[in-house]
C-alpha cells in the first residue's frame, strides 16, 4: 500500500485547509467524486480523535466517503484550528479532515465543519463518546440525515440508552444496536421452528453495564409482547414458550456461544463481541429511519429491571 499524503496546518483557517485540499486533488489526483456521503465524527479531545478515525477508515472501505473530525480542545483558550489532512495509505477509501479547536470555535463546530461537507452527498454524524442529550437539535446533528451515537461509553450506558427513547428523531441510531444484530438474527431463527407456540416470557442476563442487552430486552418486549426480565448475571437469553425453551449464552469475553433448547443436543455458534468499525460500517448502509431501533427503544420501557 502507498504511503499516505498527510499535511498538518497548525494555527489555520478553514478557507487555507479548503486551498489545500484543492491542491492535493490537483497534484496527487485525489478526487471526492467517489465519496458517497461525509460522516463527521465529533469526538470530545485529540487524545479520543485516532481510535475513531481507524473505525472511520474500516468504514470507508465499504462506504468510500469524506471523514471530518472535530476534535474539541480547551473553550478557555486563545481562538485556534489546527488541521491535518491525510489521504491514501491508512485512510482507506476516505479522504480526513482532522480539526481540532480551541477557544471558542467549540461552540461552533457545525459553523467549521459546514465549508468541508460534499455537495449533493448525505451527511452523517456520530459521536463516539459524549453524545449530546438531544442529537437531532445539535448544531452538528442537524446537518445530519443520519446520527449515531453509542451509549456505551457513557458513564452510565443503562441510563444513556433508556433516555435515547426521550431524545429520539427519525435517523437517530445507536451503536449499542448494531452489536446485538447476530444476537438477533439466532433468536428469530430459533423461533422459526417447531413447536409454533408463542413466546411466554423472557430473561436477558448479562453486564448492567451493557447496553446492548437493554436494547435486546427492549426488542423482544416489543415483538413478543410477553413478559421480559432484565438481569445482572452471565451473559445469557432465555426464550419461554409452553412446550419448550430456548437459550443463548456465552462468555463475556468469549467468541462463541451454545445454544440451548429442550430435547435436543447444544449447538456451538461463532458469536463474537462486535468491534465499533463492524458497527459503524453496518449504520452506515442504511440512510433511512431505523423503525425497529425506535420500537426497540419503546419496548425498554416495558422490561422489568432486576
């Protein structure tokens, strides 16, 4: 793979990075025609900025696109923007834009990021730690047709996602979604089996600190309409129903799961944690509403907290 081009511009102005920008396209044939949309990653400090730009460069390799990264520095400081840009080698399919701001240009990221959008491409904006309480009336959020956040790493994820329902828009998602999709996927095959009994109640056991199971929990309450317990334990999901039970477990820090149900011999299934660039790849495939995100939400409010 061909080294990188990446240029640092200390102490600048967005109107010199968008000259360079010009240059580079002009001198080393990088072109933006590709890009499918720009996803602008709002990060809280330099020091978070190079995590999220190797899950960004993951991303792009499925969705080439414009990376702009707003890295916040010190509100008390003496007004400054210093930007990086760095193209080919490790950014992928993408082309980033890292600013970082001091003084008060932290207040005003939508006003910095806006000259660097594509014409005619979505936006999207994702906050990977530091979401703000309402992301669709964000200064940022709101040139977003898409916004992700992850209730993950906050510093209370059980609370984060259960207020997402208070704050949710049409095009809000979060990445605490994405890690239970193959969770998902085997339950809703193991149910699509014999006996065709309804489901009676449900348990989800695992981390309170795990937000993702909260959303599973939600999700099951809201298709199942049975009860659904919510528990602090292994990390393990049972599925009641008259005649039989079906459950999931695995390891917390395992990569694979058995599979349990009545009357038959355990079945081992490859079951990983999901790392933030698979997650952040898969939000991206999809502009539209996430519907069942928002029914999954709605449903947390029915799961009862042991």
């Amino acid at each position: 793979m061909a080294a990188p081009v990446i240029v640092d511009m200390p102490d600048t102005t967005t109107v010199e990075v968008g000259k360079r920008m010009v240059q580079l396209r002009e001198t080393n044939g990088v072109i933006t025609q590709g890009r499918v949309l720009t996803l602008v990653v709002c990060t809280l400090d330099s020091s978070e900025a190079e995590d999220a730009i190797d899950a960004a460069n993951d991303a792009s390799r499925e969705h080439p696109c414009r990376v702009i990264v707003l890295a916040r520095g010190d509100r008390d400081a003496d007004t400054r923007l210093d930007a990086q840009i760095r193209v080919g080698g490790d950014a992928g399919a993408a082309e980033v834009i890292v600013l970082r701001l001091q003084g008060p240009l932290v207040n005003h990221e939508s006003s910095v990021v806006t000259p660097f959008l594509l014409p005619d491409t979505p936006v999207v904006a994702w906050w990977p730690r530091g979401a703000p309480e309402f992301p669709s009336l964000d200064s940022v959020g709101k040139l977003a047709k898409r916004r992700i956040t992850d209730a993950t790493f906050a510093p209370d994820p059980q609370a984060a996602i259960k207020k997402r329902r208070n704050s949710y828009a049409i095009g809000d998602t979060d990445l605490a979604w994405s890690r239970i999709t193959y969770w998902r996927a085997l339950l809703a095959a193991a149910l699509d089996e014999p006996p065709f009994e309804p489901v009676t109640s449900v348990t989800v056991s695992g981390l309170a600190s795990e937000p993702a199971l909260d959303t599973l929990a939600g999700w099951l309450a809201s298709r199942l309409s049975c009860p659904v317990v919510r528990r602090t334990g292994e990390l393990r999901v049972e599925l009641h129903r008259g005649t039989d039970s079906i459950a999931i477990s695995r390891p917390q820090l395992g990569r694979t799961a058995t599979l349990t149900r009545t009357g038959e011999p355990d079945q081992r299934i490859a079951l990983a944690r999901r790392e933030t660039r698979d997650c952040l790849a898969e939000e991206l495939r999809r502009l539209d509403a996430d519907e069942i995100y928002a029914e999954a939400l709605a449903g947390i409010e029915k799961v009862t907290y042991e």
